[in-house]
C-alpha cells in the first residue's frame, strides 16, 4: 500500500480544526479500513437468518470481523432486530429479541484495519414486507442523496442535515438525529475531535467524516439504518 506522509495540519491555519488528522492518517490506509467495513458487513449479513435471537447475531457479527483480522474498535458492534430498529444507538436493545420471517434488521459496526478506522452500516429484510423492505431502500437513497448534495453544492453539515430532515419526512419517515454523523480517521479521532456533523457549520471535506441516516417510521414500530463514509464518486469508484 502507498502510504504518503500526512501534511502537518496542526499549524494549517486553512484547515478547520475539526478536521485535522493523526500521524498514521493515509488516504490509501482510509480506503482499505472501509472496503474491510463494507467486505465485514455484507458477511454478517449473509449469516442472519429467522429465529435468531439478536445478542447471538451480535457475537455472530464479533467473530466474522476478528476471522477476517479486524479490531473490534472504538464503538460496539450492533446488531438490531425489529423493534430495537428505532432505537438511538446509545440506547441499549431489549433483550431477547428474536428476528421473526418477515423482518427488518441492520448492522452497525466499527472495526479498525491497522491504524485507521473503519464504521459501516446498513439495513436487510428478510422474507417479503414492503415497508420494511422501502424504509431500508430509503435509507441508503438518502444517504447518496444527501452526498450528491454535499458534492454538488458544498453545504455545511448542519444544512446537509438540515435537507436530509426535510428529504426524510417527504419519503414519509422520521430522522433520527439521535444519530448525526462523526468524525472518522486514523484511530483514533476522538482525540481530534468528537462533535457531530449535524452541527458542523462548515462544508465537510471528503474522507473525514462518518453520514448518517437512521429513519424510523412515524408509528414507532421499525426503522432503517445506513451510514458511510462522506466521499466523493470518484473515491466510491477506486
């Protein structure tokens, strides 16, 4: 892997300062730790079937990640069936909850690839129901819609939130600001910096910060999840 040398954002008065990078920061190395996080998920998912309970998809979603020589970083990993798809992450699950036939669940995980964090989520359904299986889709359109916006226009975070509000409750959901996007970089960024990019007044640079869209259905009874890293199309496509 071609590693450069990271400039010395420290004194770059051009950098904002929730923006600047740690000494092992790579483009090369944020890459790698995402496509493991995408590669990690898509894995998980394959193993999650009807009548599991969550807590067993949990230690499930451990030991895929530390068979593929990922740490299990700086977050923990999460796996929500059903009703705990419309809590915030902060708010532990209900125990015991088993994943019914036809069923929404997503992933949220944070592993780190050597020195550079990776975080990725993403919602399945399994069996057939058309909510469940629209909340989802929405949930990662948003997301692109959302990037397209940032790409385009080079709003701050707190408009990008703001549209994706509004975008949101048009597709007939709610967004969860519970869940309003972070840093991300070589591990680990809470020693840079640990506000949200919902309140980030300036336009966020690619490749530093985590977008998330968590939906839930006005009645409370489901939500969706999907977060990435904030990039533009040519890095999805490297």
């Amino acid at each position: 892997m071609n590693q450069a040398a990271p400039p010395a954002l420290t004194n770059d008065s051009q950098v904002h300062p929730a923006e600047r990078i740690g000494p092992s920061f790579s483009v090369d190395g944020m890459l790698l730790a995402r496509q493991k996080t995408r590669e990690a998920i898509s894995r998980i998912a394959e193993q999650v079937r009807p009548g599991m309970v969550e807590e067993d998809a949990v230690a499930m979603a451990k030991e895929t990640m530390t068979g593929m020589g990922l740490a299990l970083s700086w977050h923990p990993t999460r796996v929500r069936f059903g009703s705990n798809t419309i809590k915030p992450m902060k708010q532990a699950s209900v125990p015991g909850v088993v994943l019914q036939e036809n069923d929404i669940f997503f992933l949220d995980i944070a592993p780190r690839v050597d020195a550079w964090e990776g975080d990725g989520g993403k919602s399945f359904v399994v069996g057939q129901h058309a909510e469940y299986a629209r909340c989802a889709a929405d949930a990662e359109r948003l997301f692109h819609e959302v990037r397209a916006v940032w790409e385009r226009q080079r709003l701050s975070g707190r408009a990008l939130y703001a549209f994706a509000d509004r975008t949101a409750r048009s597709m007939g959901w709610e967004l969860n600001f519970d869940l309003p996007g972070h840093r991300v970089s070589d591990f680990p960024h809470a020693a840079i910096h640990t506000g949200s990019l919902a309140d980030f007044e300036a336009s966020p640079a690619a490749m530093r910060w985590i977008l998330e869209i968590h939906l839930r259905d006005p009645l409370s009874r489901f939500g969706a999840f999907f977060e990435d890293m904030l990039l533009e199309d040519s890095d999805y496509q490297r």
